[in-house]
C-alpha cells in the first residue's frame, strides 16, 4: 500500500481538529479514541484496491474490548 505525502496529509489531517478538541475538552475516553482512529484507517482502507483493500478491512475489523484483551494478554 503506497501512500503518497499529500494523501497521508489530508487523511491526517481531517482527524487533527476532532482529535485535538477532544483531548483538549478531555471528553474522550479511550474507547473513542479508539474508534476514532480505527474510523480513520477504514477511510484509509477505502482508498486502497484490491487484495490490499480486502486485507486492510479485515485488519480493522477489532471491537475495542477485543483490542483490550490482547493488549492485556500481551503484557502478562
């Protein structure tokens, strides 16, 4: 998956401001931050074709408390 600067720009970009005030406003908890984030690599997943597009989906595929399972299984 090749990504130029200008598209890894613009994909960062648009979750700088909704990232930033939340953080700033500390309304977040880090379950949407990790929606958040995950939202933001489907849009990146939608760009890519292919084979490329299929694998990227189902990489994002994880509920926050399956990520949270595994972050604990790997740090026991």
């Amino acid at each position: 998956m090749s990504w130029s600067f200008v598209s890894r720009f613009i994909a960062v970009k648009s979750l700088i401001l909704p990232i930033g005030v939340c953080l700033t406003l500390g309304g977040c908890s880090s379950r949407q931050l990790y929606y958040g984030g995950q939202a933001w690599r489907q849009s990146l997943c939608r760009e890519s074709m292919g084979d490329d597009r299929t694998r990227c989906q189902s990489e994002n595929r994880k509920s926050y408390d399956e990520h949270q399972r595994e972050k604990a299984a790997t740090n026991d």
